[in-house]
C-alpha cells in the first residue's frame, strides 16, 4: 500500500469519526418495510414460499427492528428519556394494529373512488399510491418516539419505488388517496385531513428553502374532503385550503381559499394550420 493511499484511509476514517450518527443500511431498511407490508397484507406469494406462521413472522420482524434500532441507539428517544432499541420495537410493534386499521381505510378510500380499481385485492398488492401512503404511516409513528433518520430512509426507499415523496414529518389523516402518483411531493410540515384525493405531479410545498425556517411550518394545510388535481402546486405554511374543495390541474396556489371554493387555471391554446400558397391560416383556439 502507498503512503497516498494509506493517507486516504487515515482520512476516511477521520472522517466516519466526526459523523453524528450511525445508520443501518437502505437494503435492510428496504427489506423490513417489504416484509412488515407482505406480513400486514399476504395477498401476493411467492411460487416457492413457505406456510405464513404469524407468530414466527411477528417475532422476526421485532428483531429486524430492533436491529435497525441498534446502529441509531445512542440517540433513541429525548435525553430525558432515552430508550433501548427493544424498547422502541416495542412502542412500535403496539401501534401496529392502528397502522392496519388506518391502511385498511386507505386502500377502501383508493377502491372506491378509482373506477379502475377491480378491488381491494389489487389495490394492496400493485397501486404504488397505496404502498407509499403505507410506508409514510409506517415511518411517521418512527419518527413520532424521535427515531432519527431511519423514519427518512424508510420513506425514501418508497421514493424510489413509487415516484412518490411523503416525508415522515407530515401528518395525514384517514382515508388518504394517491391516484397514480408519479411526481407527488408531501413536505415535512404538511397538514392533511381526512379523505383528501392527490393526483399525479401534486406538490404540497414551501414558498421559501432556508436552514433558518426549520423550525417553521413552511408547508400548506389541506382541510377535509379537498380533492386537488394533477400537477397543482400549493406553496406556504399559511396556505390552507378550505374543507370540500376542488383544486384543480396545473393550479399554482400560493393563498388561502374558502371551504367548498373550485380553483381552476385557465389557459388558451393556440392551434394553426399550417400555411400553403393557396390558403391563409386557420386558427382554433380552445
């Protein structure tokens, strides 16, 4: 070994010294959301899989848990009260049964309002809205007994899945749908209601990116039973959208409106036929 390269090692591990935290890795991360999901939900098999004991599978999703916790343990919980990983896991695997209750009207809410949705079957096994919903509830009640960073990769590791970005911070309510997803944006300090509809390319963000405004709610509130359409973008901590709203495509919304207001982008598009020598422009405007 050169002496650049031992230098270079010297300075990596220099470097690891002076990080805050240590992290599990995103493929155990990946793999414990993946089967805590197949262990809620077995609606999906693998051709060679063996017998569901729900026991053994409780069991072994507390130890992957746990070991998750392990490498995070020295920040586990407030300093007043700091907690063990097998504490945590415990904490965790109580409010299971609220996070099934709570998935359970995400997936009825996704089979009841998408025509194409063939049942709840379906819904659970494929909809990458439902996954991501699921995941993001899964890491909000990680992050709620303050597990740093793993509630993070845990919704990012969905990100990647699913196209869609819901940060653990948020906090939605029941009954949630995604439709398609794909370019959906849920900040941090977000606030949604109950039986809320995202399409497509929706952005709940900030009006402002500044390390100052951490602390802030930069993020909108969406009230009860507002329905927002593909590619809108709501920005601002003081934006609230009244309950039974409808917001819809391509709207840029940067204020508060009423309950029950419609809110509609207008656009003009301009198409012409092509000009010969015999004949002189027709335009349609729609």
């Amino acid at each position: 070994m050169t002496s650049t390269e031992s230098a270079f090692l010297e300075r990596l591990m220099a470097q690891q010294a002076q990080f805050r935290y240590r992290l599990p890795s995103k493929p155990e991360a990946g793999r414990f959301i993946d089967q805590l999901m197949r262990f809620l939900f077995p609606v999906t098999q693998d051709c060679h899989s063996m017998a569901f004991d729900p026991e053994q599978s409780y069991q072994r999703l507390h130890n992957q848990l746990v070991c998750l916790l392990k490498p995070l343990q020295t920040n586990l919980g407030r300093p007043e009260e700091s907690r063990s990983p097998e504490e945590v896991a415990d904490l965790f695997f109580a409010e299971l049964p609220a996070i099934f209750d709570h998935l359970l009207f995400d997936a009825q809410a996704i089979t009841d309002n998408d025509p194409a949705a063939v049942g709840i079957e379906e819904v659970i096994a494929v909809y990458p809205g439902f996954y991501a919903i699921a995941v993001y509830r899964i890491a909000h009640v990680l992050l709620s007994f303050n597990v740093p960073l793993l509630p993070r990769m845990l919704t990012e590791y969905a990100h990647s899945q699913t196209g869609i970005d819901i940060h653990p911070g948020a906090a939605i309510g029941k009954s949630f749908f995604i439709d398609h997803g794909t370019g959906v944006v849920v900040g941090e300090t977000t606030v949604i209601g109950n039986n809320v509809k995202l399409y497509q390319g929706v952005t709940l963000g900030a009006t402002h990116v500044a390390k100052s405004l951490a602390s802030k709610k930069r993020h909108p509130t969406i009230e009860d039973n507002v329905v927002i359409y593909a590619n809108a973008t709501i920005l601002g901590g003081k934006t609230v959208v009244g309950h039974d709203s409808v917001i819809g495509g391509n709207v840029w919304l940067t204020q508060s409106v009423e309950p029950f207001s419609l809110v509609y982008h207008q656009s003009e598009i301009d198409v012409r036929q092509k000009p010969t020598e015999s004949s002189e422009p027709i335009n349609f405007v729609i």
